[in-house]
C-alpha cells in the first residue's frame, strides 16, 4: 500500500470479552476512524439479517483490507486456540490466510492483556508474529502511534534508498584508491619503487581534485 492512501480501510476482529472490553476496542476504532483510517467493525458494519461468518470471512480475505488488527486478550486467546464460537471460526479463516502467505503483513496481533506468566495473551497461530502492545495505559499511545505507521506503511525507521555505486569501483571511477595500495604495500616491504607509487597516488588524487573544481561565473560565486 502506498502512503499516500487517503483511507486505508482496517477490519478489527476480537471477543466479545465484557462490555469494558468491547467499548476498549470501539475506543481505539474510534481513534484510527479520527486519523483518517476506515476501521470496520461489527459494532457498526453488521447488520441485522446479515450472515455474521460470512461479513467475517468477507472482510479477512478482502483485497481493500490493508490490515486485519486481532485485538488478543485471553478470551481471544482461549476462544482462538479452542477453534469455539465466531472467534474460533474467525481465527481458522485468519490463520490459513497467516500460514498461507509467504509474506505475512496483512495480520497484525495487537496485544490487549498478558498472562499470569507475563506472556502476551496470543493465539497459537500469531505466537510468532510481531505484535503492537496497547495493553496499558503507558504503552497505549506508542501502539497506537506504531498501528498507524503500519497502516499508512510510514515506519519511524525509514529504510535509506539505494544509491549508486562509488566512481572507484566502476571502469569509468579513478584509480587512485587501487595505486594507494600498491604505495602501502611498497612502503612496508621496502620496495624501491616506492617513491614512485607514492608519487602516482598523489597526481591521482589532485587529478580527482580537480575534476570537483567549478569555475566561478563572473561575481556568481557559490
């Protein structure tokens, strides 16, 4: 997806855990729906008469669906593992699509609660996936903050472009780096060819030098 998508659409998929759980998700919905995101939820998208297995199944494997954010708690997590009620026939749709794609960035397991043991509350099927942590009120901000930087595909840590390859490395590059280790290796062994390696080295690189020199125009000096 490029980032420049003005409404990247988003389907959220959790448990219907309590009611402070499911207005927790509709919050955070809330919230990507304010930045621009077109989160779908069945809170608001399905509607009576609607076959709820078949809206899930629909919005998984939807190509507009840029992103599939499972909110993982332990209902989640048992639901999940257990393959009972719609999250168990959720979570079968959601991992064959997981293990079936070579490339997995559509998934994204966002951690909601831990375990008794400090472990993250997830399915078998993300257990090795990266997940986004809103599990606190201290670690909500920055997960909300890495949600919509994977949603709009802007990483804080943006990769550098690729650049071209040095001058002293092509056939049309200069020779100098190779002439400064013939000098090097003249000098340690003593080589009286040395003075004129050195020499060489040199006229090389004031022969580069030159090349970066502009001629001033006039007084347009820059």
């Amino acid at each position: 997806m490029s980032a420049t998508t003005e409404h990247p659409k988003v389907f959220i998929s959790y448990s219907w855990t309590s009611d402070e759980h499911e207005q927790f998700v509709m919050d955070l919905a809330t919230s990507l729906r304010h930045h621009g995101v077109d989160a779908v939820l069945d809170k608001w998208d399905l509607k009576e008469g609607q076959d709820k297995y078949v809206f899930m199944e629909s919005m998984v494997v939807d190509p507009e669906v840029v992103k599939v954010l499972v909110m993982c708690d332990r209902k989640y997590q048992e639901k999940a593992n257990s393959r009972t009620g719609g999250v168990g026939t959720e979570s079968q749709i959601i991992s064959k699509e997981v293990y079936g794609r070579v490339q997995q960035t559509k998934f994204i397991p966002v951690v909601c609660e831990y375990d008794d043991e400090g472990e993250p509350c997830l399915p078998v099927f993300m257990k090795g996936l990266i997940y986004v942590d809103v599990s606190s009120d201290e670690r909500y901000g920055e997960g909300l903050d890495k949600l919509l930087r994977l949603i709009y595909d802007h990483p804080y840590h943006q990769k550098p472009k690729l650049g071209g390859a040095p001058d002293f490395v092509t056939s049309a590059g200069t020779s100098y780096v190779r002439e400064l280790g013939a000098a090097v290796r003249a000098i340690q062994d003593g080589k009286p060819t040395r003075q004129g390696l050195e020499k060489l080295f040199v006229r090389g690189v004031l022969a580069e030098l030159n090349k970066l020199y502009v001629t001033p125009d006039g007084d347009d000096y820059d």
